[in-house]
C-alpha cells in the first residue's frame, strides 16, 4: 500500500515508518525537520522536507504520491512552548491538520490515522482512563492535539474519510529527543550517562503510564486494517512511579544515582494510567514490552549512541 507518514523524522513516526518499510508498504516521509532527524528517516522512504502548513507543496506531494493512507504525526509536542505560544501551537496542530484532512479529502485517502495524547483528558476523574473519560484539557497542546480528533470526525461524516485516532500514554525508546521536554527516560538516561544529577520533581510517587515506542508503531500497523472510525487508548494500563522507574533504570544500567528531588511543578498531574481494553478487543492491540525490556533496549540504544557506536541511521534522499 502507498502510505504517507507526517512526522516520520520524529521519535515515533520514524519506528512506525521502519516497521512499514518492513512490511512491504510503499512509504514517504513529510516532516519539516523542526524536532526530527533526517538521519533517523529509514533510507527506503521517500522523503519530502516540508511544512503541514504549506497547502500549496502539500497538494503537490499528494498528487505525486497518492497514498492510501496518511499517518499523521507531526506535531508542536511541547506542552510548554504551547503555553508561551498557544497562537504557534494551534497553527501546527490544528490548522496543520486541517491542510491536512483537505488533502486526504482531495486526493481520495482511504484512511487517516492520527497520533492523539493522553493530554486530551486532562486531569484523571478516575483511572484507568478509558475512551468515555470527559475531555478536559489543561494546556494549549491538549487542546490542539484534541481539536483535530473533532475535525478528523467532521470530514468523516461529510466526506466518508475513514479514521482511527490513537490516544498515546507516555512514549519511550530509542530516538527520544533527551532534551528540552523529552521523555522522563531519556532525561534519566542522558543525565546517568553524563553523569549528571538526575532531577525528580516533587516527591517521585507520581504514577505515569509508560509505553514503548516499538509497541506504539505496532498500534499503527493495526490501525490500518482495523479500528475503522474509531478512538483508542494506547497504554499498558500498568502504573509505574518515577522513583520506581529510575530504579529500575539504575538496576539495568548497574549503577546507584540518587535523585535531586525539587519542588513539584504546578499543575503536575498525580496520578495517571490507560485502560487498554478496547484496543485489545477491537484492534487486537496490546504491549510485547514490558518496561524492564523496553528500558533495556532504550539503555542499550543511548549507551551505543554516547559511544560514538550507534551510527546514523537513514538518511535518505529528498524528493522534491
Ligand atoms: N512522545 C509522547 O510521549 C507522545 C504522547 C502522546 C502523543 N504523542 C504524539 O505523537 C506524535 C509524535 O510525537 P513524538 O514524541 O515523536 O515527537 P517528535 O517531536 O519527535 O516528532 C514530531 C515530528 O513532527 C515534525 N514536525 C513538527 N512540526 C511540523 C510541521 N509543521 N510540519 C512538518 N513536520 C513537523 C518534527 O520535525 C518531528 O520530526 C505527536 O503528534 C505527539 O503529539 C506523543
């Protein structure tokens, strides 16, 4: 099948792109590069460096690829910078999207999926959070990643466009940007390995939903046979403290880094974790990683990558 990846130079849209490489899928690539890494495209995509905001290089590419099916993530992923700039926050991920969902209604799309967030909830009325959880966004970023889930239904009742949304828990792995506002575990792992002071704030019995990234492109595999119009949490449904997780971390890595706790961050949610039930039911979806192994993996990845041994991977050529 022809299938488009925005985003597909990030942290997660590169493994889903790898893993439809290895299926066999005609696969191309639009990313602006603005957070990813041309290096981390697989070499056997078509890549094309260009903005979801430029409609009129956005029509173009589709009409040269004519996908099946769009796989939607790029995205402004920084709940900070969607504070300090809501209005840049909303350009990329609302109006992005919508450039978006006009060319997969043009161009005859038979699908999109799209990469949604834990972050449309809000902060948990109960856990675990399901699909019927109320929407109560606390930042810009929930907002816009929500908005689009709306649209993405609108343009399905209106022009027959199939979806499936995906509402990630907390990614990790390999490829995370340990920078700025990555992940909690490429922020440990960096700071460990630089021999850094790992910082933890509040007292680090915060519960997070963690789920690896190799799982999370399997989810995407799925989602293009099934899961037709519908929404799906993406979580292991297994609650995980940062105290525990750096832990765990220190176990794999064999080393005893106490943590420099400092003041909880205001508006820091307690406690939260997905059910994953209807994912299994109706995608045939649930996680092969438990976190012991994913954090061996992502360990293994970072410890190659400071060695100088981890390589660039990709790096294929730009289309026009
Ligand atoms: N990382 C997580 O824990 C997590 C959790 C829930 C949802 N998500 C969603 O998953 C998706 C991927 O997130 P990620 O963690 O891989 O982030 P990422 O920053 O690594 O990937 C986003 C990619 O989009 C590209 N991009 C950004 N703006 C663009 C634009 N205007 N035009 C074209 N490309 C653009 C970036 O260069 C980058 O390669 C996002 O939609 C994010 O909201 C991520």
């Amino acid at each position: 099948m022809r299938i488009l990846v925005t985003g597909g130079a990030g942290f997660i849209g590169s493994h889903v792109v790898d893993r439809l490489v290895a299926a066999d899928h005609h696969v191309a690539v639009i990313d602006n590069l603005s957070s990813g890494l041309k290096e981390h495209i697989n070499g056997k995509a078509v890549f094309y460096r260009c903005d979801i905001g430029d409609t009129e290089r956005l029509e173009r590419i589709f009409a040269a690829e004519r996908p099946d099916y769009v796989i939607h993530h790029a995205a402004q992923i920084s709940v900070q910078n969607s504070l300090s700039d809501p209005l840049q926050d909303a350009r990329v991920n609302i109006m992005g999207t919508l450039n978006l969902l006009n060319c997969c209604r043009d161009f005859g799309v038979r699908k999109i999926i799209y990469a949604s967030s834990a972050a449309v909830y809000g902060n948990p009325e109960y856990l675990p959070l399901d699909e019927k959880h109320s929407l109560n966004p606390l930042s810009p970023y929930g907002v816009s990643k929500h908005t689009p889930e709306h649209y993405i239904q609108m343009y399905a009742g209106a022009y027959g466009l199939n979806y499936t949304v995906l509402r990630y828990a907390n990614a990790y792995g390999p490829r995370q940007d340990a920078l700025g506002e990555g992940g909690v575990v490429s922020i440990f792992i960096d700071r460990l390995l630089q021999e850094n002071p790992v910082v933890i704030y509040g007292d680090g019995e915060q519960t997070r939903d963690f789920v690896y990234v190799e799982d999370l492109a399997e989810a995407n595999l799925m989602a293009l046979e099934r899961g037709d119009y519908g929404i799906y949490n993406i979580g292991t449904s297994v609650r995980t403290s940062v105290n525990s997780l750096l832990e765990a971390i220190n176990e794999i890595n064999g080393s005893h880094a106490r943590p420099v706790h400092k003041p909880a961050r205001p508006g820091d949610i307690r406690h939260s974790y997905m059910c994953g039930e209807k994912a299994r039911l109706e995608l045939g979806w649930g996680p092969k990683f438990s976190l012991y192994e994913g954090l061996e993996l992502t360990l293994k990845y970072y410890l190659n990558l400071y060695t100088g041994k981890g390589g660039m991977e990709g790096a294929g050529s730009e289309a026009f």
